[in-house]
C-alpha cells in the first residue's frame, strides 16, 4: 500500500518540490558568487522575491495537492469495506455471466433461478456500495466529489439496467432480446466496477492485494414465514470481510442484506392476520390497505382501516346490540430497528401520523386504541425480518456459534424497494480460525463460478 502511496504521480510532485525546499542553499552555491544569491547584482542583490532565501518556486499549489492526497487516504476499516464491495461485484458479475450461459436451453426453471441469484448479488453489490461512500468523511467526500458522482450514475445506470432485464424475462421476450438485455447489464456492470477500482485507485487502495483472504461471499438464502396462510418469502445475502487479528483473537465483519420486497407486497394480507377482528359485542377491525416505504435508517408503514365497536346486553330478557363507535382512520407508524443487549433484533414503532375524525380519531390519538395497532404492526414487521432473514442462519453452520448482531437500519434502493442491513462480528480464537476460515470459503459461490479478469482502473 505505501509503495502504491508513493507511485502517485501528484504525491512525486509534491516529494519533489519538498525536496527542493529543504535545500534550497545547496542549490544556490551551484551559481557560483553574490553570497548565494540567484541572479541580482553580485554586491547583494534581492533575488527574485527580494530577499531572504528565496527559491523561486511557489510552494502553496504544490503543499496543496500533498493535503488533499492525504485527506483522501482510505483508513483501514475502509480497506476492509473496499474489499468486500469489490468482491461483492464480482459476484454479481459471475452471477451474470452463469445466467448467460442458460440462455437459449429452454430450462425456464433454471433460468428463473439464476435470474433471482443475479437480482440478489446486484442488491449486495449495490447496497456495500452505497455504505463504502456514506462511510467517507467530509475531506473525502469533497476531494473525490468528481469520482464519487461518476459511481453514482453508474449505480443509477446499474439499477436501469437490472430492471430492464427483470422485465424481460417477466414479457417472456425472445432469446435475442433477452441476451441483448443481459449484455447491456454487463456493460453497465463492466463500468460500474472500473469506477470503484478508480475511487479505490485515488484512495491508495490496492484492490488486487490478497482479496481471496479478505472477503468471503454469503450464499443467498430464501426463507418463507407464513402469516396463517400467507407466506412471505425474504431472500437474504451478504460479504463476511476480515477485519484484525492479535492477542489470541480474530474478529470478521458481517454485512447481512435481506430483500423485503415480497413483504411490502404482502404488507396488507400480513396485517390482516394479525389485526383483523370481528367480535360480535366488542371491536371489530378491517385493515383495508397498507404500504410500507424506506425512510432510512427507519421505515414507514401505513394502514387505513375501518372500525366498529359493539355492546351488547340484556334488557328485560332480550339482546340488545349498540352500536359505540364507526369509522374509517389511517395510522402511519414509523419503525426503526435497534440491537438488544443480548444481540437480539428489536423494533420500536412510533406512531407518526393519524387521520380520522370523531371518537375514532380520540381513540386512536389518546386511547389503547392506538397503541395496541402501533405494537401489533410492530411485531407483524418484527417477525418478518427476524425469521426471514435469519442472522444467524445466513451463515455456515460451523460460523453460528462465533457470530453475534451489532446493528440494524432499513435502506432503500430505489422504485420503493425497501432493504434491512444487519451488521456484526465473527470473534474467533486462533485454534477455531481454521475451522471458521473454511466454512466460510466453502460456502463462497464463487468458489464454482469462474473469476472475472481483474479490472484495469481507468
């Protein structure tokens, strides 16, 4: 890496001006008499800035570049996250590249499962992507305004490009359009890693330097949670980045993507399991719609339903039956998602904003009424997460037990697609490293995937 530092072309101008500021005398006398002085009359004459040990030369510009080659310097952990996004496009780009070889079998099944793994891969490339830029600091962000906007139209191009291939194969186009679909994608994808390997380039990082022994690729996981009988499906993946090593212990980094697509789609059918009720002398519940939207780190849900309460009693040997309170009302409750103490995924909802009139609206506001619908949709999304995208269970079986969540947040990633990140740490002792290291290589998809030619920065 400091070799790689110091072929910088701006960072060998500036050790070259620097030099020559640190002997500015030695040069002189190489002029020959005027007490060192360069040029002017030989009786002490000025210089060419009129005195004192002038050299001639403008240092700011050049003092300049060396601030801002310095301000730019990936830290470490920045290396780590660089490894495991660089690695995490190449998946994608294997991905690709396997989805195109079945094109033109006729296997439709297999093709749909490639094109779902493809989908998945894309969403962890883009999604490390976007936190390796969010993690940079001010002096970052501003030296490398220039490159970082050029990622970001390649990531807006990228996302394009896979929805355009979505679609085709969603028409059931023709072989030709359909490979033409795929090899747009490659080339936006081509483009898309170039422009990481130029940022990491500016940022002194060696994308080549031991990548294999860095990061590991998770395999996608799908896993369905049922609502009485509405399944959700939560596809999940991720990269497992190494991060230290010393006094006896090893900690690795997990960054965990599950895809919530599916439950925004069932979001409405999910809470009707959960918050639909028809009792006879008591409170009936209608969920009527439901969204739910990113608003990173959180999410927002929103539901509309129509409520009705009842009583009921006898007067003089007979039922009656009242009707105590009718309407239609919206809540929109804003979900957040946290860690325990003991690393287990929690979510606190926040009513955010209530529309409704009359008692129901009082109800919603200052009653129980409220509350109890802010804690069961809490509780719906809760479920869904914790059960799909399965922490622990993204994981090889022999990695589990050393593994432990650290944090939580939602993201989108365009078109309203919503996203839950989960972060945490492997922490092993050097005796189980082996052991761990080679469940986490074996579960690599890459491992039976043939590896891209590495990249030339442009």
């Amino acid at each position: 890496m400091l070799g790689k530092f110091l072929n910088h072309p701006r960072f060998q101008i500036t050790l070259m001006v620097v030099g020559l500021l640190a002997c500015p005398t030695a040069l002189c006398a190489q002029h020959g008499g005027g007490g060192g002085h360069i040029g002017g009359p030989s009786a002490g004459g000025g210089g060419l800035s009129g005195g004192g040990k002038a050299t001639g030369i403008d240092t700011k510009d050049d003092l300049r570049d060396f601030h801002e080659i310095m301000a730019v310097q990936a830290s470490s952990e920045q290396r780590i996250a660089f490894a495991a996004m660089i690695k995490s496009a190449e998946i994608a780009d294997a991905a690709l590249q396997a989805l195109k070889q079945e094109l033109g079998k006729g296997n439709n099944a297999a093709l749909a499962a490639h094109d779902k793994t493809l989908d998945d891969a894309l969403e962890t490339a883009r999604t490390l992507n976007k936190r390796f830029i969010e993690g940079f600091s001010e002096a970052q962000k501003s030296g490398l305004k220039e490159m970082i906007k050029r990622l970001a139209k390649a990531d807006s191009e990228l996302a394009q490009q896979s929805r355009m291939l979505d679609q085709a194969f969603e028409s059931k186009l023709a072989g030709p359009q359909m490979a033409s679909a795929a090899d747009g994608l490659g080339q936006t994808l081509t483009t898309f890693q170039q422009e990481q390997l130029g940022l990491g380039e500016e940022m002194s990082i060696d994308a080549s330097s031991n990548r294999e022994n860095v990061a590991y690729s998770l395999p996608p996981v799908k896993n369905i949670v049922k609502f009485a009988n509405q399944p959700v499906a939560i596809g999940s993946s991720g990269v497992v980045s190494k991060v230290s090593s010393g006094a006896g212990e090893n900690k690795f980094a997990v960054e965990l993507t599950a895809d919530l697509t599916d439950l925004q789609h069932s979001i409405a059918d999910v809470l009707r399991v959960q918050l639909d009720k028809a009792d006879r002398c008591g409170e009936q519940i209608a969920v009527q719609t439901a969204a739910l939207t990113p608003q990173p780190p959180s999410s927002l849900l929103l539901a509309q339903l129509h409520y009705e309460r009842w009583t009921c009693n006898l007067q003089f040997g007979r039922e009656n039956i009242n009707e105590i309170v009718e309407g239609n009302g919206t809540i929109e409750v804003k979900l957040t998602p946290s860690v325990g103490n003991d690393g287990t995924l929690q979510l606190n909802g926040q009513i955010s904003r209530i529309d409704s009139q009359g008692l129901l609206g009082q109800l919603l506001r200052s009653g129980s009424l409220g509350e109890t619908l802010r804690d069961k949709i809490s509780q719906s999304v809760l479920i869904a997460i914790s059960q799909g995208s399965g922490f622990n269970n993204a994981l090889p079986p022999g990695v589990r037990s050393y593994a432990t969540l650290r944090r939580a947040q939602f993201q989108g990633t365009g078109a309203g697609r919503l996203t839950a990140v989960l972060d945490g740490d492997i922490r092993v002792s050097n005796d189980d490293l082996a052991a761990v290291t080679a469940a986490l290589k074996q579960s690599t998809p890459t491992a039976s995937l043939p590896m891209q030619p590495q990249l030339t920065p442009r």
